[in-house]
C-alpha cells in the first residue's frame, strides 16, 4: 500500500513537534514522515534556519537532539522566496511552542503584529491539518467584555494533540 502524501510545511511542522515534545528522537520515529534520510535533514536544516534552535545528531544515542528549544530570529537570506518561507516557518514554529490553548487570536495578534488576519487564518488552518483544532468559539461567554473594547464576544481555543498522535504520524 501506498504512503500517503503530505505536504512540506506539515512534514516540517511535524518534525519540530517531534523534536519538541521528546528528548530525542530517532530515524524509526521520523519514518512514518519520509522514507528518505536525506529529506528530514533538509526539513531540520530548514527548522534551524526559521527558529536559529540547534539540532544535532547524537551517534551515541542515535537520535537526533534538540539542544536549545528556545526559538531565535530567523536566520536572514537574500532570497525573497526563501526569505518568506522562513519567516511563515517561523510564526508556525513559534505557534507550535507558545500559543495558549484560549485566546489564541490574541496571542498571535501580539506575536505578530505586522501580520494580516488573514494570514493567521491561514496559519491556524496549516496547523489544523496537523490536528491542532482550532476553532473559534461564538457562543462562549467572555468575562468583563464590554461593547467598547475591541474584544469580541467569542474566542479561539486550541487543543494540542500528542506528537505521535498528530495525522502525519499516521501511517495507511
């Protein structure tokens, strides 16, 4: 049976959630991702450059090893392609390590101010495929709203699916 096919941004989103969430992580759990060695080196390349985090391989252990999971500035290229496929990379990668389960319009919103509405809307929908599930909920109360403030009378809320759980772990 045939693998399923994925797309980059998921594999890679996939790959830091993995790297994130575990101490190590190994070939074997990588595996359901790519088939290709070569291609999770890239997509780590590619998280090193969005997040400036430092991964390596540890032959000891036999696991690749995130050794510093606080996210940095991307890395600046000349390239404006590439420059905004690592600054998308960067707002997901950043999305994926801080944002709250409740108010994550908010939160996004002050991450990223120069960033359009629309834009977080597609960024919530990269990270729904991931099995994220945000979703925006109307019919939720807000404590303190009043008429005059920007807030709206609903929210975004999220829940986090477990690392092997995420629907690019699945394998057909």
């Amino acid at each position: 049976m045939s693998k399923r096919s994925i797309s980059k941004v998921s594999r890679i989103l996939s790959v830091y959630y993995l790297l994130l969430q575990c101490e190590e992580v190994s070939w074997q759990e990588f595996a359901p991702l790519s088939h290709c060695k070569k291609t999770i080196q890239r997509d780590i390349a590619l998280i090193c450059q969005a997040g400036a985090v430092s991964v390596r391989f540890d032959r000891v252990r036999k696991a690749y090893v995130m050794e510093d999971k606080t996210l940095k500035a991307p890395v600046c290229v000349e390239n404006k392609a590439q420059a905004r496929q690592i600054q998308k990379l960067h707002r997901l990668l950043r999305a994926l390590q801080e944002m709250p389960e409740e108010d994550c319009d908010l939160w996004y919103r002050s991450a990223f101010p120069e960033v359009s509405n629309r834009t977080m809307q597609r960024d919530f929908a990269e990270l729904n495929k991931l099995d994220f599930e945000i979703r925006y909920e109307r019919d939720l109360l807000v404590l303190g709203y009043d008429s005059g403030e920007e807030h709206p009378p609903g929210r975004y809320l999220s829940d986090r699916p477990d690392c092997f759980s995420l629907s690019t772990m699945q394998e057909l």
